[in-house]
C-alpha cells in the first residue's frame, strides 16, 4: 500500500486510564511514535479516520504533528476484547527508500479439484520490502489443483523489490481429500443407527412384557 493516509495528530500531555477513556469518547485514539533513534511522542489521533485505514494491513500514514511530518505504520494495535474498539496504538517511524519487515496477508484464489479441500497453514507471509511500497496482499492460486499438491512460500509471486523472509519451503496451501471427516461421519451414522435400532428393540420388548402383564391380570 503506497498511498500514505494523512492524520493530523494532537501531542497528548495528559496520561492514565481516565484521561484515555476520555479521549476516546471524544473521537480519539491514543497512540505512541517511536523510532529511528527518537524520543517516543505521544499523541492523539482522530478515531473515525484511522480506524478506517486500520482496515488495511500494513497502512502507511504521513502524520502531521505541529510543525512537523512522519511516516509511519501501525506496529501494534491494541483493542477492546469484547467491543473490538482501538484502545492504543504503536506506530513505527519509516523512511522513504528503507526496506522494513512486515507480514503480509496471504489470499486463497480459485478452488481446487472436485472433491477437494483445500488447508491454509499460513494466512501471512513475513517479507522484506520498501517501506512505503509495502503489498496489500498476496494470492495463492489453487484454481483445478488435485489431491496432494503442496504450494510452499517460495511458490508465491511476489512484486519486484520484495523479499521473502518465511521459510521458501515452508508449506502454506495443501489440497486434500476429506477421507478422515467422512470416515468419521459414516461411524457417527452407524453407531448412531445401531443405537436407534438397539432403543428399538427395548422398547418393543418392554411394550410385550406390559401386553403380557395385562392379558395375566385379567
């Protein structure tokens, strides 16, 4: 994602679970930039409109804070675990033309061949690459692949000037039969039956003896 997202960022003086709580009340969320050998600052930034970039991995922003400006992507995003609202954020300070580690999200395309499934072991792939160049997204192309194949990392294609940092042969997509689900069911369906026939045969059983009780007190 190329394009960097200007926030006007506040210089925050204030500090405290209090202070924060009513911050975000008010639209903003607190947030900390550090890196390149400077001072941690500490700001507020504006909800609505970071939240929004937040949607997108590895969002770059060109923060305005007075009378200066700075790239930077989200290193940390800490949120509510039961609202999922943005409580912090941890921004890294990055140059233009500097390479940066980050993971990047990797996409399932196509389906596999009829019958198939397919299993995701890597829903990321960590790489190398320009700051301010840094992909949105990979692809995993799985269109029509059969029983057994195996993409790796290395299989992925990255754009020109990113690097791989994962393991290339690392297994990310594999394409399989379910046989063990469908063993399994058909099991669940014969003990389930077997059952159904076993209570079958009780009930009958109890239903002649109550016949027989009846017919011997008349």
């Amino acid at each position: 994602m190329s394009d960097a997202l200007t926030l006007t960022a506040e210089a925050r003086t204030e500090f405290g679970k209090g202070f924060a709580r009513r911050a975000r009340a008010a639209g903003k969320i607190p947030a900390v930039i550090y890196g390149h050998g400077t001072d941690p600052q500490h700001v507020l930034l504006p909800g609505h409109d970071t939240t929004l970039a937040l949607k997108h991995a590895n969002a770059l922003f060109t923060i305005n804070l007075e009378k200066e400006s700075l790239l930077a992507i989200a290193k940390d995003v800490q949120r509510d675990p039961v609202k999922r609202i943005i409580e912090h954020i941890d921004l890294i300070i990055v140059k233009k033309g500097e390479k940066i580690t980050v993971d990047v999200p990797l996409h399932v395309v196509g389906e596999s061949a009829p019958g198939t499934i397919h299993i995701q072991d890597h829903t990321t792939l960590q790489v190398s690459t320009e700051a301010t160049h840094i992909p949105e997204s990979f692809e995993a192309n799985i269109e029509g692949l059969e029983e057994g194949h195996n993409l790796t990392a290395g299989d992925i294609e990255l754009p020109k000037g990113t690097e791989l940092v994962t393991d290339a042969d690392a297994i990310v997509i594999s394409i399989a039969v379910p046989r063990a689900a469908t063993a399994a069911d058909d099991a669940a369906d014969a003990a389930a039956a077997e059952a159904g026939a076993a209570s079958g045969a009780a009930s009958e059983s109890a239903s002649d003896s109550d016949a027989s009780a009846d017919s011997e007190s008349e």
